[in-house]
C-alpha cells in the first residue's frame, strides 16, 4: 500500500512483553553493547522501537533491533514500543546501501571470493544477492546458489560479517555511487542489496533466518522520537501490564492536552544522533 506522507496519525504507543518482540536481522554488537551501559544509567525510553504486529500477541521489530536486544539483556519485562503496521499505508520497507571503508579492495573481494557459498563474477546479474560497486566503476555481482528467502540471508550473513569485522561500515539511501563517493573518501566499495518484501522480513523472524543488520530500511510516517518515557516504569515488577498501559494512556493525553507533542509531515535530517 502507498504511504501517506501527510497527516500520519498520533503514534500508537504501547507496553508489550519484552519476550514478545522478535528480531528480523541480526543485532550489531557494535551497537548493542554500549546501549546496555546507557541503559543502566539513563532515566527515560528517548526513542521506542517500532514493531508490526505479526499475530496476536507478537511484533517483529522494524526499527530497534538492539535496543530491543538490550532491554532483554537487562531484563525488563516491559518495553514502550511504537506500533506500526505494514498495511497501515504509513509503513514504507526499503534497503539501505553498505558503504566499506577503511579496507583494501583486494583483501575484501579476495575473503569474499573464499566463501565456499558466494561466487563472484564481473557485471550486473539480474539473480545476484547483492552487488559491489567499486571506486573504479566496475561492478562485481555476487552469486550464491540460493532457492529462497532464507537461504539468501544466511548467504548474505556470511558477507557482511566479512568487513563488519574488518572494516568500517556505513548505512547510505543514496542510490547513485557519484553522490556517495565525496561523502565517503575513504570508502573503497558500495555494496547494494535487492529489495525485500514484508513477507520476508515476518518470515525472518518468525524462522530466524536473520538478516544482517543494517540492510532492511523501514519508513514510518508518524515516527515518535524524543518521547522520553521514565525507564523505571518499565522496570516495575508490581503493576500489570494492563496497569502500565493505562498509565500510559493517560501520559499520552496529558502531553496532547498540552501541547507538548509536535508533528512535522516533511523529511528531516537530525544532527543530534
């Protein structure tokens, strides 16, 4: 369904069991681990993680895999989440691009091409898992004898790790390699991901058949961030979860009643992350 990119409803937050989310990508230890330390010292749930429902009683997470990763470290039984649906019409499911840095060229295809399962070869390929685009123009296609959805994560799984671990990564919307290149001048490859539908990233979580992290880029219009919502009512282990929604209902009403919740229907760039 298209999104509407204007008048997104009020955010629909709410307390769900911890063990209830489920994970479609694999965590970023790089990541995760400071946000356990933050955690024990901060006050407040700054920005929730969004999930979709996928049953009744489970969400698969679209944003927020490690903090949600972190919450289950700590042990809360509760965590505020946003709720968005896929067909809601305000959810868009796009991929990001992997920038490579900080690596030589030849050691990346080199370690790529020794996985037993991936096969490079020269040029687009319309069946490949992903591409890598490098400083030259040319363009490696990297093959793998997949038959579904799964089998192409775990494929995908094995490349990536190569240069998270030896390398350093960043995440791009940009399409076109002339915009990326001067924003990243020590980058040596672009790598680029065919899209996924919300079928497969259900199916991810449902199977654990993970993705890697950063390449399912979720778009929700209506996003709440910057709630701040105290931590230690998640932490409670004295009122229900039924009493801690309540609660929560009535916070939400208090901030609209004065006009302490802001909406901005264009696209922004934080600074602040």
């Amino acid at each position: 369904m298209q999104s509407n990119h204007v008048n997104a409803p009020t955010p629909d937050l709410r307390i769900i069991l911890t063990e209830s989310v489920y994970a479609h990508e694999e965590h970023d230890s790089q990541r995760s681990i400071p946000l356990v330390g933050r955690l024990k010292e901060e006050r407040f749930v700054i920005n929730p993680p969004v999930v979709a429902p996928m049953g009744a009683t489970q969400y698969v997470i679209l944003d927020g895999a490690n903090r949600c990763h972190a919450f289950a470290l700590l042990e809360y039984p509760h965590i505020l989440v946003q709720v968005a649906s896929y067909d809601s019409g305000y959810v868009e499911l796009d991929t990001w691009n992997h920038v490579v840095s900080g690596w030589n060229i030849d050691a990346l295809l080199d370690s790529i091409d020794h996985l037993p399962s991936i096969e490079l070869t020269q040029g687009q390929n319309a069946h490949a898992i992903a591409h890598i685009i490098l400083r030259d123009e040319n363009v490696m296609a990297l093959c793998a004898p997949v038959e579904n959805t799964l089998e192409r994560n775990a494929a995908l799984r094995d490349v990536v790790a190569l240069y998270q671990q030896n390398a350093l990564l960043n995440r791009t919307a940009l399409q076109e390699p002339s915009e990326i290149w001067p924003l990243y001048p020590d980058a040596i490859a672009i790598v680029m991901f065919p899209r996924y539908q919300p079928a497969d990233i259900i199916a991810a979580a449902k199977y654990k058949a993970y993705l890697p992290p950063g390449i399912s880029r979720h778009i929700v219009h209506g996003r709440a961030l910057l709630v701040n919502y105290p931590l230690e009512i998640l932490r409670d282990t004295d009122k229900t979860l039924l009493e801690k929604n309540d609660d929560l209902k009535i916070w939400l009403q208090t901030k609209l009643a004065n006009r302490e919740i802001r909406y901005y229907a264009e696209a922004v760039y934080l600074f602040d992350e």
